[in-house]
C-alpha cells in the first residue's frame, strides 16, 4: 500500500511539474489545451488531404495558442469540419495577422512610411508573384520560389519587416476586389510563415483592384496586375546575404 | 384595389375639402401613378423680369419633382404662362387646359425681395397653400438648397414622407497622385455632394488612400456621422468622422489586421465590416453603444473555408444581414441572421442565398423599407443593377446597356438607388428611381468616382 502511495504521488509531482513548466499562467495553459486540441483534430484531418505542404506545422499559433483573442470567434470546429468534408484545402494553415501596424515607439518597429519598393539586390529578391484569375492561390514555380528566396532572407535578417500589398485586375467587382487583395496577401503571408519566417514581422494591404500596375485592357495586362507585391523596411546594419 | 383605394381618395377629398380649404391634407396613395405637376416660371416680382439665375433656381425644383418618382413635371405651355400672369389661381381653376394636360397640382414661387414664398395649388379641388418662407442668399449654390427644400415640403405635404431632395450623398474620388516620387500612384479621397451631385465637396483630406463611405444615421442637433476606410496606417482601417470635422477622422474599430467595407445598422447600435483579422476575409459585426462608442469585442459573424465574404449589409431591423461569399465558387448574395453576444462560442449561422439567376452578384444594399435588395449582377458580359423583391421572391434587372455598374445604394426614400459605373471611360455616380428606371448622371469631371452611399 505505501508503495503504491509512494508511485502514485511520484505521479503526479511529474505530471504536475510537467505541466507547470512551460505556462506563464493558467489562461495561456489553457490556451496551450485549446491548441493542443486544434493540433490532434488538425492532424486527423491531415491525413486525408491533398496538399503535403499544409501537414507541415509552422505557424506559431498553432503551437502556443493566440496571446489573446481580441474578437468573439466562430466556432473553429465547425470551420474545421467543412473544409475536412468539402475542401482539398489549398490554404495554408490560418495565421492570424498577430499584429497591428508597426508603431514606432511601442514596438520598435517602423512605421507604414518607412517602408519602400525593395531596390537594388533586394528587388531580385522581393519579387512581384502572380495569381491565376479569381483565384488566391500562387500555382506557378516561379512564385513559389519568389516565397521561398523571401522566407530564406527573413529567416537571415530578423530585423526585416515586409508588408505584402494584395492586388486584382480589373474584371472583377471593386468591393469583391478589396476582400480577394486581402486573400491573396494573406495566402502569401502565411506562406511565408510556414516557410519559417517570423509572422510578427510581416503585415498585409489589400486594394483590390484600385491601383492596376498596367491600365491596358487586355489579358497580359490582367496577368501583370492579379499581384502581391512586397514593400519593406530593414535596417542596413543588420543585412545577412 | 387601386380602383377602391381612389375612391377612398376621393369620398375623402369630397367631403373634407370644403372644411380644410387652405389646408393641403391630402396624403395621396403611394402606389398611385405618378401625379402631374405644373410649375410656374420663377419670376421676381419687384423686377418684374426673367433673370438667368431664376431659370437657374427653377431648373432645379424642376429636376427635383421630377426625379421624385412620385410626381412628373409637365413642359412649359406658352398659354398657361401667359394666363397665370394676368389671373389668378382661383380664376383658373377650371381651366380645361389643366384637364387636358392632366394637371392635378400647380406650384407658384413668388419671389419678392429676395423672400421666396412657395404655394402649392390642387387643380382638382381649388384649393392652395402657402408652404414656408424662404430668405435667398442670392449665390446659386446655397440656393438650389432652397430649391430642395420646397421639393420637399411639397413631397411631404402631397405624399405624408420624407423627400429625398435635400438628402446628400458620400462617395470617394480617385485622382492620380501629384508628388511624382510618392509610392502610391494615386490618391483616394471622400466626398460629399447634394442628391444631384451640386455642391461636391472633399471630406478627408489625407495624403493617404480613403475609400468606401458610409452614414451613421441622422441625429438631431449633431452634425452627420460618416464612417470610410483609410489605408493612413498601412493596413486599412474604419475611421469616422463627421461632415463638419474637415478631414479629421479617427480610427473607429480596434481589431487587428485589414478592415473593409463598413456598414451601419440603422439604429447605428452595429457596425458590420470585412476584416482578415483571422487569416480569411471574413463577416464581423462590432456593437456600437450611442453615446460610449464600442461594446465589446467584435463578432466573427460569417466565415467559409477556401473563401471570401464581402459588401455587408444590414436589414432596417438590423436582425439580418445580405452580404456576399464566393463560397460556391462564384460570387452570390446570402442573408443570415445577426449574431448576438449572449454566448462567447458562435455557431457558423445558416446563409441563404437569395441571388439564383445570374453567375456573379455582389455589392447588396438592403432597402430601408426591408422589402428589397439592389445588387450588382453580371448579366450578359455587363454588370447590372438588380433588385431582389422579398414579397414576390423575385430578381428583376433595373439597368441596361453598356458600362459594367456596381455598388448600388439606397434612399431614404427606398424608391432610389444610386450607383457608380466602372469602366476606364466612365466611373461616374448615377442615380435611377424603380419607376422611371432612366439612370441620371450626377458626377462629371476627372477622377474616378465611385463607392457612393446615401
């Protein structure tokens, strides 16, 4: 019997300490339940969907939870469970925008007017990527590898803030416009999150279609202006090539 | 029906007539066909001729009453003029001419050292009535406001409701940037005009991008509330402002990320917006207290995977909302019921889609009246306004021809919209009414004019 005490608060010293260690306090360790419960349900999910990519788990909320809601959401498992049943879904897994925009004083960061058109060595970097018509979706290699130059660059320099700016052509609806620019920039963020850049240091911008980059008429023009282009702000100090 | 509601009308008229002989008390049936009025040529009596500025003036009362819906402008008769001048209205009551051109009402403007006195005259019954003194300022475009108040008054007094010619409309104005060396090629700003497009004048004056505008409703002894999004801090965010703050708006909700196309409930106690503060462009809705400002968090009200919500608008009772979603891959419009804040977990609501004839629609504008919704539908390879009736369930095409046309909003009146075209040659704001269906140009000039909101 006293044995069996002697294991059985053993026990739960372990499981106590285990659980204590990592939480600042106990709404971020129910934070960590909520997220830990997304994960498991995440991962189930994953095994029937068509896109590797998305079994990958990059995005810091899905590992620490939201620091703070600060909207009611809808219930995610209902969210969840739609896109299990009718999606192959070729989003990559939601990263809420984690932060207003750059303040100057409160967080260091620089403000909207801080950022530029990348110049020089950077613009071969910071590409302009496209998207198919109606579509959020970066589908072409040379996109994609656009993505992948960008994320290994902000891995390097963690000073970088990027703001990615979210355009459509000009057949679409304005107002549709405006939400499909907020899409196709937060695609390219989360993209870039999973690609292991810091989500804390990239901001999107949609205008729909309100600023065409070619006012041309015609479907080369179409293909120019379905865009997220990339704006940022870095310190020169701290560049790593 | 209409034969038994005229002749209510008429037993009415005829035995309450004789009492209210200078009251105009008549409030004629709304769904009745539009009632023939005459207007009088301005003239000003001391002068005792025609000045360019009172052709002015009543070019103005004219287009009013005729764009009314409810009231058609007769032309001009030589004979009738020349009558009025010489006799009165009393003498010329039973002029057959009135019968033949099926004139029921006469308006006369007496103008007399600078005070305008309207009177409004039924053929039909002889009576009239002195509506209200006016001061004219004697510059033009102070004075067509004149004009639209007595447009008003008559409305009010012939139908028992609120005219729309006073009434202002907001819309933002794209120009080309002028610094040659700013990022942004151009600049977008908010303005404000009278219901015919007189009187524009820009609102904000950011050096940012300022789009999308919307009213709060109308308080008494407070200068009208407008909200519109602003790009000022990089990500667009909901700012309000007032017309008599001259550019000095303030960010209105606090929520992470972008915020788009803002709308209000018309008790103003809700703001529904687009925001991508959870990764997708999704449906929110934030309480709004009338005097503190904000309640609460925001709502996520809507969402969809793989899909983009957009255009919100709310029903007069604020207990819906019309929005769109491509979540059946092309763009439609659905309906679902507001969210409340009694619980913290929210159920993904029932959407109802409403919009089944054509592929793409967008941009729904519910009617303050709650029994319609215009939208914009692509019809034919053009974008075209359409209004969805709730009574019959039906989609019925409001505008032709060329030019694709999009955002359409409504009066107060519920029987105008107006709408901006969105082509490279044309982005101008029009108005049309659903009985006329003649969409009228208010807007012209440079500048891409667009997003208007009555």
């Amino acid at each position: 019997m006293r044995h069996f005490l002697v294991k059985y608060f053993s026990l739960m010293v372990g499981m106590s300490m285990l659980f204590s260690s990592c939480s600042h306090s106990s709404g971020s360790a129910w934070e960590d339940t909520k997220t830990l419960g997304r994960y498991i349900q995440r991962g189930s999910k994953l095994l029937f969907k068509k896109n590797p990519d998305s079994k990958l788990l990059h995005a810091r909320d899905e590992l620490t939870g939201p620091i703070e809601e600060d909207f009611i959401p809808l219930n995610q498992q209902e969210l969840l469970a739609i896109d299990a049943s009718n999606f192959s879904s070729e989003e990559p897994s939601l990263e809420k925008v984690s932060l207003e925009t750059p303040l100057a004083e409160e967080t260091k960061a620089p403000t909207i007017d801080s950022f530029k058109k990348p110049s020089n060595s950077l613009a071969s970097i910071f590409k302009t990527v496209h998207f198919n018509t109606d579509d959020y979706v970066l589908r072409d290699n040379t996109s994609l590898s656009v993505i992948d130059s960008i994320s290994n660059y902000m891995k390097k320099n963690k000073e970088i803030y990027v703001f990615i700016l979210g355009h459509c052509d000009e057949r679409g609806s304005e107002a549709y416009n405006l939400s499909l620019g907020t899409k196709r920039a937060s695609y390219v963020r989360n993209l870039l999150v999973k690609k292991g850049a810091d989500s804390a240091h990239i901001f999107t911008i949609s205008f729909g279609k309100e600023i065409p980059v070619d006012a041309s008429h015609n479907k080369e023009a179409w293909a120019k202006n379905r865009r997220a282009e990339f704006k940022i702000y870095e310190k020169s100090s701290t560049i790593i090539k | 029906m209409f034969k038994l509601t005229s002749l209510i009308s008429f037993i009415y008229l005829f035995t309450f007539s004789n009492s209210f002989a200078e009251e105009l008390v008549v409030h004629l049936n709304v769904s009745q066909p539009q009632v023939n009025v005459y207007i009088e040529e301005l003239i000003n009596i001391k002068e005792g001729k025609k000045q360019e500025y009172l052709q002015a003036l009543e070019d103005v009362l004219r287009f009013d009453i005729d764009n009314s819906a409810r009231m058609k402008v007769c032309a001009k008769h030589l004979q009738i003029e020349t009558l009025l001048k010489t006799k009165s209205f009393k003498e010329l009551q039973s002029h057959l001419l009135w019968k033949e051109l099926q004139v029921k009402y006469l308006i006369q403007i007496h103008i007399e050292n600078k005070i305008c006195t309207p009177t409004l005259c039924s053929i039909d019954y002889g009576y009239q009535k002195e509506l209200k003194k006016f001061e004219l300022e004697g510059s033009l475009l102070k004075d067509r406001k004149i004009m639209h108040q007595i447009a008003d008054l008559v409305h009010k007094t012939l139908f028992n409701l609120d005219g729309i010619a006073s009434s202002e409309i907001l819309y933002a104005m794209q120009t080309k940037a002028n610094k040659e060396n700013q990022e942004l090629k151009y600049n977008s700003q908010i303005w404000v005009c009278d219901y015919d497009g007189y009187n524009a004048r820009a609102l904000t004056q950011e050096e940012s991008y300022c789009i999308t505008p919307c009213f709060g409703p109308n308080k008494k002894g407070h200068s009208r509330e407008f909200f519109y999004v602003c790009y000022d801090r990089g990500p667009s965010k909901i700012y309000i402002s007032s017309l008599n703050d001259f550019g000095e708006g303030k960010p209105f909700i606090k929520l992470r990320g972008n915020q788009l196309l803002p709308t209000l409930s018309k008790d103003r106690s809700k703001i529904a917006f687009i925001s991508d503060a959870s990764g997708r462009a999704d449906l929110f809705i934030q309480a709004i207290h009338p005097e503190k400002g904000l309640l609460g968090k925001p709502i996520q009200a809507y969402s969809f995977p793989s899909s983009v919500q957009a255009s919100p608008s709310f029903s007069p009772d604020g207990k819906k909302i019309a929005f769109v979603s491509d979540k059946e891959k092309s763009p439609k419009i659905y309906v679902i019921e507001t969210p409340s804040y009694s619980s913290s977990k929210k159920h993904l609501p029932e959407a109802l889609c409403i919009s089944k004839k054509n592929k793409e629609n967008i941009c729904p504008s519910w009617s303050p009246d709650g029994k319609k919704i215009a939208y914009s539908s692509m019809t034919e390879g053009v974008r075209q306004i359409w209004v969805y009736d709730f009574e019959n369930k039906e989609e019925k095409q409001l505008t032709f021809g060329k030019f694709h046309k999009e955002n359409p909003c409504w009066a107060p009146s519920s029987l105008h919209i107006v709408f901006n075209t969105a082509d490279t040659d044309s982005s101008d704001i029009y108005l049309i009414n659903l009985i006329d269906k003649v969409p009228i140009k208010i807007t012209s000039g440079p500048g891409k004019k667009h997003y208007p909101a009555w």
